[in-house]
C-alpha cells in the first residue's frame, strides 16, 4: 500500500456494476491510498444494501439524497426523515441533491422543490451537502444561496463540471468544488483552468464511479482505486507534487466531512 492518502468523497459502490467483486474493488482502492470511501444513496429502496456495505467496511462511509433525476419518481422525502436517518453513525452527508436539465427538464419543479429539502437537511444536521449540477447554473446559484441565507449550512458541488459563474457564487458561499475524472479528459483545459482559480483549501478529489473513469482507464468501468489519476492531474493543475495536493485534498475533506474525520470503530 501507498503511504500518499487520498479521499474518494463520491461514488456508488450500491450499483450492481461492483456486485460481482465490491470487496476487491475496495481492497484495490485502499492498496493504491485510497483511505476512505464515501458511496452515495439515491434511491430510498437502496439504502439498507448502501447501509450495509458501510458498515462492513471501516474505510466506507454513507450518504442518502434523492438524486434531481429521479426526483418525479421518487416519493418526496422530508427534512425530518433525511434527519433521522442521518443519526446512523457513518452517515456522513446530506444528497445527492440538485438540478438537471440536461435530461430532466420537464420536472425542474419538482428538482427545486427536492433541493430545497436538502439544504434544510443539511443546515439542521450541520453535514455538508452533496450537488449534481447539469446545465441549471442559474437556478442552481439562486437557489443554493437564497437558503444558505436562510440558514447556513456546508456544502461540495460533486463532479463539478459546470461554468465559472456557478463555481465562483458556490466559493463565495464557501463550499468546495470536487474534481471528478471528467477534471483530467484531455479537453477539459477550461474546466482545469477554473479549479486552477479556485482556492486550493476549497478542492476535493472523487471518482462518482462507475462512471467517469479517468486516463488511462478512460471508456471503462471506474473505481474508487482510479481516483488516485484524477488527484495527479489535480496537483498539476495547482503546480504541486502530488503529495503535496493529496495531503491538501485530505484536510480539505476533514474540515467538509467532519462526522467521517472523527468516526472511529466501535
């Protein structure tokens, strides 16, 4: 194993994709410094194999939110419950929640609605909450502000890929920009060159697999393992080495997901 240390702070390893090898898939993650997992919930009915998962390993921790496009679906879940369920002692975030237009448009109302929830969630837990943000920059800058003014609370914009707009309103609320593999495609020098602006306290570093894998594995399946290319492109695009960047990404993660940062086993 590594002695570098890295966090991958979203991915999905519930979805029947890992079914076949979860337990080696988190062995090679960890081997290659991976120390923790954070597996995101999207779907009420998932959660118990979500739960379970977290629970069967000390490096995995758990969210829960109603994912925007499924929210139509999806019976609308209230602050109270998303309360209640964060009382599980590696439940470590609120979401994911958000926007989507890109595929989901004709429900923005009910998304807004879902989103609004979760930032309440989250202001009355105090765990960060977790953004899908796709083609609503807009919406998503209003919203996301207008109830940080109501009653504050933390926050990450997961897989950040949107534009500099949206990344500057979500810094100067003080949340954190998560870079995915979509950070280290080759034509994504724009989206480089906006985490390049970004204060290197405010970085996070995630796989959000299966998708999304990053160079060299670019086209196939994704693991939390893969993060570790993603976080060297990171500490290019910051002109660090990469210990240096993975040791910044680590205390960024530490300050967002306090609950997981002070968890210890039984």
């Amino acid at each position: 194993m590594t002695s570098v240390q890295i966090t991958d702070s979203h991915c999905h390893l519930d979805f029947p994709d890992f079914d076949d090898e979860r337990d080696a898939v988190i062995a090679r993650a960890i081997d290659a410094g991976v120390t923790r997992m954070v597996t995101i919930c999207t779907k009420l009915h998932n959660l118990t194999k979500v739960q379970a998962i977290s629970e069967a390993h000390p490096e995995v921790f758990h969210t829960f939110g109603v994912h925007p496009m499924s929210a139509a679906e999806h019976p609308a879940v209230t602050v109270d419950q998303l309360v209640e369920l964060s009382s599980h002692p590696k439940f470590v975030g609120i979401g994911e929640t958000g926007l989507d237009y890109h595929y989901t448009a004709e429900s923005a109302d009910i998304q807004k609605s879902s989103l609004r929830v979760h930032c309440q969630a989250a202001a009355e837990t105090g765990l960060p909450l977790i953004i899908h943000a796709r083609a609503a920059d807009d919406d998503m800058a209003r919203i996301l502000s207008e109830e940080h003014a109501n009653a504050p609370y933390a926050c990450v914009m997961h897989c950040f890929s949107s534009g500099a707009d949206l990344a500057k309103a979500a810094l100067d609320l003080g949340f954190y920009l998560s870079m995915s593999g979509i950070a280290a495609f080759p034509k994504s020098q724009e989206l480089r060159d906006i985490f390049a602006a970004a204060p290197l306290d405010r970085i996070l570093v995630e796989t959000d697999s299966p998708y999304l894998a990053p160079p060299p594995y670019r086209g196939k399946r994704n693991e939390p393992g893969y993060s570790v290319h993603t976080a060297k492109v990171g500490a290019e695009v910051f002109g660090l080495s990469y210990e240096d960047f993975a040791a910044a990404t680590q205390a960024n993660f530490d300050r967002l997901f306090t609950k997981a940062a002070a968890w210890t086993p039984a």
